[in-house]
C-alpha cells in the first residue's frame, strides 16, 4: 500500500520559513505542525517569532503555543503528537506540511526514531554539575565531543543540557548517543518530502540582526520580565535563545549593549548549525530564500507530485 505523503520545510532562523508554509497551505488545502522547540510555549511569543492569529491568515497550525514554561518537554512526546496532528489533517483529506528549524524534532519524525528510556543517575549528574562549576561548561563540551562527535556537531557549546546527557548516555549504556539513534530508526509511515530554505549567509545574517531589533522593539525584555513573575522554573525554556541573554541583562551580568550583540552572534550560530543539519540529509529538495514565494511552492509542488 502507497504511503500517504507529508511535506517537511526545514531551514535557519530568519529565512522566510513562515510566509512559505502559509502560503504553500493556502495553494494546497494544507494545515501545518510547527517543529519549533521553542515556539511549543505559551507566553513566549515574540523571541520565538511565533506567528500570530493575522500572519496564519486562517490557515490550522498545530503544536504552537500549549506547553507552559515550567514543562519539560521531551522530543518522544514531540513524535507522538506530531503524528497525531498529521493522522488529523489527513482524515480531513488536507495535506501535513511541518515546518520548523529544530532539526532533532524533524529528525524524529521522519525517521521514526525510538527513544530508548535511559534512567538519570543523580550521583553522576551531581559530579557533571560539580564539574561545570569548577572547569567550567567547555571542558564538557569538549569532553562530550572525544566521545560523541557526531551528536556533538548539533550541540551549541553553550547548551548544558543537551552536553550532560551525552555524557549521562554514554555513562549509562556504554554506547554513544549517536550509536543509540542508528539502532532506534525504523521504516517510517508516511512518505516525507524533505525541503529546506538555504540563503546567502550575508543576507540571511544582515536578516537575523534586524530581527533580534525587532523583537526588543515588540517588547522581548518586557516578554521575559511577564515570564519570571508568572512562573517559578523554567527548566528548559529559559535556556531559549534570547531568553537566556535577556535574563542575564535582567540580572546586571551583562550591559544592554553587550546583550544585544550576544543575541545577535548566538542567532547567527545557531543559523549556521541548522544549516549543517540540514545538509546531512541526502533525500533534500533546497529552495533558495531569495527566490519569489510562487516559485519556491511551484518546487514544492512539483516534488509533491512526483510519482503520482
């Protein structure tokens, strides 16, 4: 039996990933699941770029904004509501576009990845936080990386959770974390057609800056100041980007000038390695960002249609 088909638009931050989707669901009688981590969060609106109820224009999303920043959120809960949205949609007989630049998210899905449940051993936990403190995080960054190149190519320096669990992975199971991914995949149940936006760094760089002016123009600091009075912890969504700089700033570790060009550069890294994601996959329609939005959805479409 032919499997049914889900269109997949990955790329960087800032590279018109939004206007694409909608539009591309407008043409095609789409609905569209967000692969955001970020953007699955209530009350963080404007440093995730969400969109709002006037740029969906009518069009359904799905895993936006339903998770409060207290939660943790785990990237098997992602998978299993992430399929559930695409059954929906294709029960109403509309086509699944997912759209997001969280590639583990995309990567999950698409390849049907089984989290193995690997219990946290508090002992070994307390020594890496020990070990953070006293040597700071780049020594475990460097550290997980000899071990785990390959999953370490995904992880900013700065990302202290994701360090640790490398290293609580292997710590555990003796096998890298990369090792465990390989053996989870499995035959996927949909057909995904797999694109990604890829843009000249210059302007896709000029692009994210004007955007981090943006936001704080719409208020990011008064955002993040409503979060910390409205929630106790913040497990996960605090680490955001743009979230964690702004606390700083709250904080007086940093001035607002220096906050602002650590938005900017982090962004800017943070594009560059979601574009190296991305380029692993060798089933990859790219569209050029520069491209109008008609001929980027014509690529899609075509690509959409093939064999059918």
């Amino acid at each position: 039996m032919e499997k049914q088909k889900v269109i997949v638009i990955g790329g960087p931050t800032a590279s018109g990933k939004t206007a694409l989707s909608i539009e591309l669901a407008k043409k095609i009688n789409g609905e569209i699941i967000s692969a955001d981590s970020m953007q699955i969060y209530k009350d963080m609106d404007i440093g995730t770029a969400k969109p709002n109820i006037e740029e969906m224009q009518g069009i359904q999303h799905y895993m936006l904004d339903f998770v409060s920043p207290e939660t943790r959120f785990s990237v098997a809960e992602y998978k299993k509501q992430a399929k559930q949205a695409i059954k929906e949609i294709l029960n109403k007989g509309k086509i699944p576009i997912v759209i997001g630049g969280t590639g583990l998210y995309i990567e999950t899905l698409i390849y049907e990845i089984e989290f193995e449940k690997i219990e946290t051993d508090l002992a070994y936990r307390e020594e890496l936080e020990k070990q953070v403190q006293e040597k700071g995080l780049e020594y475990l960054y460097n550290k997980a990386t000899q071990l785990d190149k390959v999953a370490m190519e995904k992880i900013s320096p700065n990302d202290k959770k994701r360090i640790l669990r490398v290293l609580e992975i292997y710590h555990q199971t003796g096998k890298t974390k990369s090792q465990l991914d390989a053996a989870s995949r499995k035959d996927p149940e949909y057909d995904y057609k797999l694109f990604a936006i890829n843009i000249e760094r210059e302007i896709l760089y000029d692009r994210i800056n004007k955007r981090v002016d943006i936001m704080l123009q719409n208020g990011l600091i008064q955002e993040v100041q409503n979060i910390c009075s409205k929630y106790n912890k913040f497990p996960t969504a605090m680490q955001g980007l743009g979230y964690k700089e702004v606390v700083e700033y709250l904080n007086e570790e940093t001035t607002y000038e220096q906050m602002v060009e650590k938005i900017k550069m982090e962004t800017r890294r943070y594009a560059k390695r979601q574009l190296t994601w991305f380029r692993k996959y060798k089933n990859i329609t790219w569209l050029d960002g520069l491209n109008d939005l008609e001929k980027n959805i014509e690529i899609i479409i075509k690509e959409y249609e093939k064999g059918v």
